[in-house]
C-alpha cells in the first residue's frame, strides 16, 4: 500500500477499518492517528515517527486531501473506535498495556473491559500521569520487562507519541495513541452524536461542549487554505517529479 505525504507527512489510504486491522496483523509498529492539526502542527520528530510507522485518517481534513491526491476510497477511521476494534479482534489471543487519563478513569477503563471481555490478558496499566523522568523510565522498563503485544497510551499528542516511540525502541509491540478515548469508554465525556459524526461535523461539536478548543481551530483553518490552494497536489507533483 502507498503512502501519501500532506506536509511531509506520510498517510496509509485505508479503505476500511477491517483493512487497516488485516494490514497490522504482525507488524510491530506505532498507529497514529492523523488529522487537520497534527498535518499542520508536524515537526521534525513527529513526522519522523509518523512516517517510519502507520499513520491513518482520523479527520475529515485528511480523508479530504488524500482525497484530491486520487485516493478516492479512503475513509475516516475513528482512534476512539478503532482501539475497541483492535481489543474485539484479540482480546483472546494477544495482551495488553494500558496507558493514560486519571487514576479513576484508568481504574474504570479496566473494570469495564474486563467486564465485556472476560478472558482478556491485561498484563499492566497505570494512569497517565507521569511526575518525573524517573516515573517516564520506570514505565518504559516496566513494557520492556513484561512485553505486551499490543500497548495503548491516552495521553495526547504529541506526548503519547512520543512516549511510544521511546517505548518501541526497548520492546516493539503494536502501540496506539488514544488521546482521550478512555473518558468517553468510561462515559465522562461524550461524545458527539452520531448526526454529528456522520455529517463530519465531530470537531465543531467539540469546540461547543468544550469552547476552550476554540484556538485550535486556527491550525483547521490554516490546513483548509493548504487544501483548497492546492498545496498537497503541488506537493505529491514534486514527489513524483524526484
């Protein structure tokens, strides 16, 4: 499958949910979810982990540029629902490692899916609060040690995504960034509803549940100019033409 780049960014054109699940069986490496924001707020280090592992669509923004780039069948895949996915398709076969939110949201996380997944191997977790860089250490030794196969870490970017490159060095594993995907499993943050979801307009529902998000969006609008100015087809040109 190739890959295309927005910004230097290299994305998977996933065509389905169960594609991306197919395309990862086996493969050691960092899911991330990539949209508007994280096209636009791409630095060195961030690209450099995106691109050596798999970025998906997880913006409206991004299905649309890859979109224009000819990829015509790409879809949105949801982080908060994909990690759901990847525990249904091997929550009895694989282990797990939870990373992230508060102590009581970690706490509930776990009963939950112990709950709805009875012979499911959790072999660690702890909330996503790390205090020092000992804590940071501590952690990365303690995935080394008990060597998940699949680790999830919801602690926002880029943090998270930086913990789990980190992480990969010492013990590769699947890893997936989940941002704040345990507050809405645990039910202390909605979610927007589906009419939302489905008309693409998740992001401004967030902004007016939570109007703090409101300087965000300026990171949208600078990636909606770079879309209708043609900046990725010029981009994906001189690719070609190297």
């Amino acid at each position: 499958m190739k890959k295309k780049s927005l910004n230097g960014v290299l994305v998977y054109p996933f065509k389905s949910t169960d594609e991306l699940l197919t395309y990862i069986n086996n493969k050691n490496k960092i899911l991330v979810a990539v949209n508007a924001e994280k096209v636009v707020m791409a630095t060195d280090l961030t690209k450099e982990i995106i691109n050596n592992n798999i970025g998906y669509c997880d913006g409206v923004g991004a299905v649309k540029a890859l979109r224009r780039l000819g990829e015509k069948d790409v879809v949105k895949i949801a982080g908060c629902e994909l990690w759901l996915h990847i525990i249904n398709r091997y929550h009895s076969e694989k282990s797990f490692y939870f990373i992230g939110g508060k102590q009581n949201i970690i706490d509930q996380t776990i009963s939950k899916l112990k709950t709805e997944y009875p012979d499911i191997n959790i072999v660690g977790y702890r909330n996503g609060y790390l205090q020092s860089e000992e804590d940071r250490e501590a952690l990365i030794e303690d995935v080394a040690t008990i060597k998940p196969d699949i680790v999830f870490v919801a602690m926002g970017s880029p943090k998270q995504e930086i913990l789990m490159h980190d992480m990969q060095k010492v013990h590769p594993a699947v890893y997936q960034g989940l941002g704040g995907s345990f507050d809405v499993y645990t039910g202390y943050v909605k979610r927007a509803p589906q009419w939302w979801i489905n008309h693409n307009l998740e992001f401004i529902y967030r902004v007016l549940v939570q109007p703090k998000r409101i300087k965000r969006q300026l990171h949208y609008l600078k990636f909606a100019m770079w879309l209708y100015t043609g900046r990725f087809e010029r981009e994906q040109k001189a690719l070609l033409q190297k």
